[in-house]
C-alpha cells in the first residue's frame, strides 16, 4: 500500500521537477542505458534510482530494454555455465529443470 503512495509521490513530483526545468541541458539516455539502470537499481532495491531511470524513456522501450537485457544476461550465464538457456533461466526464476 504504502510502496504504490510512494511510487505515486515520486512520479508527480518528477513531473513537477521536469516542469520546473530552469533552462539546464539535460542528457537524454536511450532506452538501454535506462534498462541497465533500472534493473540494478531494482537489484539494489534503491526506489529513488528506480524511478529516476523509468523516466528515462517510455515504459513500452524501457520494457523492451528490460526483456533484452535479461535475453543478453540469459545467453552470457549460460556460455559461462555451459549449459542452455532455457536450463539456466529456469534455474534463475527457481523452476524445476524441463
């Protein structure tokens, strides 16, 4: 309960922020830059970089960043592990091997 208040607050005070923009150049990031950002922030459980990074880009791109990152780290673990990717994304999520 308490998370989705926060996460409400935090988006319209960064819409606020953004509307308030005094005139500073600001960097725009692509959507994989905002993927790697967002899902570290996730990983380190950091709320602020969270959402920071899912204002980077659209939620439909950041989702796309997101699902290509997981194929990339997916294919990596899995050259390093000498296994398939479909063992090693099953053994990630906690599933029972196919």
């Amino acid at each position: 309960m308490f998370g989705r208040v926060r996460k409400s607050f935090a988006r319209f005070f960064n819409t606020v922020r953004s509307d308030t923009d005094n005139g500073r150049d600001k960097r725009t990031h692509n959507l994989f830059e905002a993927a790697a950002a967002y899902v570290s922030a996730c990983a380190e459980d950091d709320q602020d970089q969270i959402d920071e990074a899912a204002g980077w880009v659209s939620p439909e791109a950041l989702s796309f960043g997101v699902s290509e990152l997981a194929c990339r780290a997916v294919i990596a673990l899995a050259r390093e592990r000498d296994e398939s990717p479909q063992t090693v994304a099953r053994a990630l999520l906690g599933l029972p091997a196919a």
